[in-house]
C-alpha cells in the first residue's frame, strides 16, 4: 500500500476519528465520574448533619420528658440544618430514608406544637392564683402527659429508627432505591 492509496486514508482517518471518540468517551466518563464522587461526598455530609441534628433533638427531646406538671420547658428543638439542607435533598438516593426524615421533621414539628402548647398552659398555671391552680391542675397534667406520650410512642422511636437507616446508608448497608413514585396506590410494583 502506497500513501496515495484510498484504502490506506481511509484506514488513517477512520482511526483518528476512533481515537477522537474515544477521547470524548472518556472525558465523559471521567467527568460522570468527577460528579458521582461529589454527589457521593455531599450526600454523605447532609447525612452527618441530619443524623447531627436528630441525636441533638432526641436528647432534647428526652430531656422534656423529665419536665413534672407546671414545670415550664423552656425548649425547642432544632430544625435549622433540615431548613438549611432543603434544596439539596435530590442529593439523597433512597427514597424510602428521605421518606422516613421528613416524617421524623413533620413528628419534630408537631412535638414543638406539643410542646409550646403546654408551656403556654404552664405559665398560666404558674401565674394564677392558689385558687384557680386547683382547677387548673388536671388539664395541666393532662397536657403534660399529652406531650410525653407523643414524645415517648411517636418522636423518638421515629428518631432512633431514623439514626439506624442513616448509619446503614453512610455504611452502604440499604439497598438503593429509585427515584420513581409508587404506582398503584402506593404500593411498588416488583
């Protein structure tokens, strides 16, 4: 084969054209890469802060519940990394743990309801007279007990179930699942 041959251009030019793919292909691929791994390092810092604030509002949470009937709390809980991270939870690949952290912030904000129900019932208990204390008692008490029982049977089970799935997620023991929404009522179809 001679250089003037056309089997011989055409050969040539075909492997410049593979070599150029490939480089593309590979840029590509480099850079799908790139983004995976800073995908996967956010991802993993937003857990540390949600799993941060949830053990932080556990024990606040805990804490509450030692509070006796007429005691004011003086309590909130925190909310402002789930406020913060908002816009950032497309970064979280399973479905079902982002599912059960927004239930566990909706529990969060309904024990801060709780909570700021009975204080405000509290304070009036502890500004009344002795005489109106005595008919105030039992709603009093019933308020408090309201709000340690949601915190007991809801908020922190909710908690603790939602600090386990994170620790198995940061230690890549869920299974992953798809962004796609339920069909059929709710229920996955396999």
């Amino acid at each position: 084969m001679t250089a003037n041959s056309p089997a011989f251009d055409w050969f040539a030019f075909a492997l410049e054209i593979l070599a150029v793919f490939l480089g593309v292909l590979g840029a590509f691929e480099l850079d799908n890469l790139r983004d995976r791994r800073a995908e996967n390092k956010e991802r993993k810092r937003i857990l540390k802060l949600i799993h941060r604030e949830l053990k932080a509002n556990h024990d606040i949470i805990d804490a509450a519940n030692l509070t006796k009937a007429g005691q004011v709390l003086n309590t909130r809980t925190m909310r402002n990394i789930w406020e913060g991270i908002a816009s950032k939870l497309s970064v979280l690949s399973n479905d079902d743990l982002l599912g059960e952290v927004t239930l566990t912030y909706f529990d969060i904000a309904n024990a801060d309801r709780n909570f700021d129900m009975y204080d405000e019932y509290a304070r009036r208990y502890q500004q009344a007279v002795t005489s109106e204390k005595a008919a105030m008692k039992p709603e009093l008490e019933r308020e408090c007990a309201h709000f340690k029982r949601y915190a007991t049977k809801i908020v922190l089970p909710q908690i603790v179930k939602v600090l386990k799935l994170i620790d198995d997620e940061l230690a890549g023991k869920l299974p992953k699942t798809e962004h796609v929404p339920p069909r059929n009522g709710g229920k996955r179809v396999p």
